[in-house]
C-alpha cells in the first residue's frame, strides 16, 4: 500500500456504530481512520432525534438479554469516561394483548432471565399511569430498568474519546469505493485514497451501497418522529408527564392500528412528547438517496390521532417533526460479522429500527472482530450469511427477494 497513509484499520461512517467502533479500537491502542459523509453528529441517517428507547424485556427475542447487559454496563462505563449523562431509566411501559408479539415477547424474555417486572391489566395500567387509555383487553409488562438514551450527545462522546486516544476522525469525506489489497484494504474518497488492514463498515442505510457485491436483502424505511404538546389539565398537569411518573411506552393493541412508541416530556413544558409508529401502513420504503425529508399534513394526523387513542390528552399541535430511517433485515435481526468473502472487511448494518440501546456492545464486538476476528458476546443471530439472508451462503449474486 505504498502512497498511500496507513491505519491499522478503517471505519467507514461515523454514526451510532461507527463511532463507538472508533473509540474503542482507538482506546485499545490501534491507530484508527475515521470517515464521514456529513459532519460530527448530524441529522440525515438513523442516530438523532433526542432519545432512543432503552429496555430489557425484549420482546425481538429473549436472545438479545445478554447482550442488552453488556450494553447497560458499556453505557454506563461511557457515562463516566465522557463525564456526560446518557441513560434516564424511567422505566418502560410495553401495552399489547394476550397473543400479540410485543406483549408475550416481553414477557417471555423477562420470565427467561428473571428481570424485575409486573404485568398489568387495562385497569392496572389506568391506576398507574392515568395519563394512559388502553384497550380494554389490555396487558403489559412494566420494566423498571428501562427509559432513554441521548443518540446525539452518545455519538458526540464516542467520537470525543475516539479523538482524544488518537483515531484520526475525517468529516465530510464520503468514501466513495472500498475494495481489498494484499494484506489490507483501499479506501477511496473524493480526494484520495486511504490503506489500512481492516475495513469496518458502518454505514446505515447506505450500508446496501457500500456492501452492494454482498446483495444483502436489506430495505430502507423512512421513519418519522413528532412532537406533540399535550394539553395539561389539574388532573394530569405537567408533572404526570415528566421521567418519575411517565415510563416510556409501546403500545400493540387488537383494536388499533399500528404499534405506535413514545416518551414522555424529556425536554420540557414546551417540548412536546415523542411519538412514532414503530410498524404501520403510512411507513414508507426508500433509499437514503431519494429519502423524502417534508412531513404531510396527512402523516401528521394519522399519527396524532393513533396517539390520542392511547393518550386522549395529546393535542395535534405538533412541536415538529423529523425523518430518520430504519434499515431493515428481512427477520429484523441485526446483521454483524466478518464479510463473508474477506476477511479483513467487518460489517454492521441492517439494525431495523432497535439498534441504538446496543451501541457500546457493538463497539465492543466491531473492536473484537477487527483485531482477532472473533468475539466472545453471542453473535451467531447476527451473521451475514444466515438463511433468511442468503439461503446460499456465499452467495453474491443473489436477486432480492
Ligand atoms: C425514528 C427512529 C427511532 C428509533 N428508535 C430506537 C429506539 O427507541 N431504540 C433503539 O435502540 N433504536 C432505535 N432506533 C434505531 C437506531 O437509531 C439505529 O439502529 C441506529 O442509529 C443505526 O445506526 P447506524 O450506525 O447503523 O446508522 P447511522 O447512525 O445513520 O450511521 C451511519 C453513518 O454512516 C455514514 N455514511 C454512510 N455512507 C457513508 C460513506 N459512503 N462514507 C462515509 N460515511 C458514510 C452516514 O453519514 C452516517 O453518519 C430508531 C431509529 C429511528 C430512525
């Protein structure tokens, strides 16, 4: 790789992943490059908005728990380095209905691991939350360990300690191809090209872009969050809306359509409480290319009228409303690994919309794979050449399904 400068190893996106990636290689003494499209900490791919939910009986599969523990203590850990707060565990609140996913799920992997929780009845969640009108045949699972993490001020800090133990970070550096050499990899960008003897790709929703050869059967969603005002009343003034008295919440339900999540009012009297729908009719497929950024009027109150079902007392007036996107595997399962073809090349993508909660686990595992291509955390449901990705594995041109 002659010419070029020379890293130990790339990381192609400085988002949620890329940039715990980069601070713990970095932390663990590899001399890292980093490159991004945008700036440090923007608002065009899947890692903004505010707050991410953060819980533990996970309804995706019990099989995320041990991971979802490292994570809690790896937040914690960057809590401490960054001197900052990340995490309110305020608790969470998962609505559904005897038989639906999110409500069994939930409870399943709480009854497997023994976390601390409570299920409730329509008139249990009522008595505790009475800001909340649930359907009457209504049970949910209440999770004290639970609540928010800050997306921006998380992606701030890795990249921080990325940079103060050396990772040399580059903003507003797309790269525009990637392909293996001799003992490495080149990666090229507008102005020039870099070497390095491991890729990681973390790109989001352009990882299918990137890892275009691999012809993974990944979707881009176009996912909207809103923020809506509540109007307050002497019975639920704004106080019953704040972190001791408002879990963050999910709610499924026999009677309504869509499953619709939210967060109480993080941000103030005036800033409205979160919502989105996590599945639903209005959700959109795109690419992060073409992603249409204007919220509709009909968007809105689609979204503000499911969210009245279960709050009666959200108003429509909407605070604002961003665009974000999910990358989608087809089982929803995150997808990590070694690159089936090379070995010198390290993949994360394809999170489906609950990714974030793991970000410093996943630093973990990237640093991991990079440095001896294996990992001790459990990652056998992540690999790239899983059946519902490829019922070849290997297989490159394979057409999507
Ligand atoms: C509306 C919404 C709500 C969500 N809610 C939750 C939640 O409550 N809890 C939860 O756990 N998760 C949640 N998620 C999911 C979570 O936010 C994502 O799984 C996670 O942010 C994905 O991270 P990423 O690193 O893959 O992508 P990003 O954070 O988007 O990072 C990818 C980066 O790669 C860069 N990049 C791409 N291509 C190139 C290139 N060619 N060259 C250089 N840089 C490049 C991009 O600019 C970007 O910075 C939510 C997501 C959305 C959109």
């Amino acid at each position: 790789m002659a010419g070029h400068p020379s890293y130990d190893a790339v990381v192609v996106g400085l988002g949620s992943f890329g940039s715990a990636a980069a601070r713990e290689l970095a932390g663990r003494g590899v001399s890292v490059l980093g490159l991004e499209s945008f700036g440090p900490v923007h608002d065009r791919g899947s890692g903004h908005g505010g707050s991410r939910i953060i819980r533990q009986s996970y309804f995706e599969g019990a099989d995320y728990v041990p991971l979802l523990r490292h994570a809690y203590d790896g937040w914690r850990r960057l809590e401490q380095e960054a001197g900052v707060d990340l995490v309110t565990l305020c608790g969470g609140l998962y609505i559904g209905a005897a038989g639906l996913p999110i409500f069994t799920g939930a409870r399943a992997a709480a009854e497997r691991w023994r976390l601390p929780h409570e299920v409730l009845d329509a008139d249990g969640i009522r008595e505790r939350f009475p800001i909340f009108a649930p359907a009457e045949d209504a049970l949910a699972v209440w999770e004290q360990n639970a609540g928010y993490l800050r997306p921006e001020a998380a992606i701030r800090a890795n990249l921080e300690l990325a940079a103060a133990h050396g990772a040399d970070l580059r903003f507003e550096q797309p790269v525009i191809s990637w392909r293996t050499v001799a003992g490495g990899v080149e990666v090229t960008t507008a102005d020039r090209s870099y070497g390095a003897d491991r890729l990681v790709i973390t790109a989001g929703a352009w990882a299918p872009v990137l890892l275009d050869d691999l012809g993974l059967p990944l979707t881009v969603q176009r996912q909207v969050m809103y923020w809506v005002q509540p109007g307050f009343t002497p019975a639920a003034p704004y106080q019953a809306y704040v972190d001791q008295h408002l879990p963050v919440f999910i709610e499924e339900s026999t009677q309504r359509a869509g499953s619709i999540y939210g967060f109480g009012m993080i941000d103030g009297p005036d800033g409205g409480m979160k919502v989105g729908l996590h599945h639903g009719a209005i959700i959109r497929e795109t690419t992060a290319e073409a992603l249409d950024r204007t919220v509709s009027d009909t968007e809105i109150s689609v979204v503000t009228d499911r969210a009245r079902q279960l709050i009666p007392a959200i108003g429509s007036r909407l605070v604002r409303a961003t665009v974000c996107m999910y990358t989608m595997a087809p089982d929803e399962d995150f997808v990590i690994g070694v690159h089936p073809e090379h070995q010198q090349v390290i993949i994360a993508c394809g999170f489906s919309g609950h990714g974030f909660k793991f970000v410093p686990v996943v630093g973990e595992i990237l640093a991991d794979l990079c440095q001896r291509g294996a990992t001790e955390r459990p990652i056998a449901m992540f690999d790239p050449c899983r059946t519902p990705l490829s019922s070849d594995p290997g297989r490159t041109d394979s057409p999507l399904p």
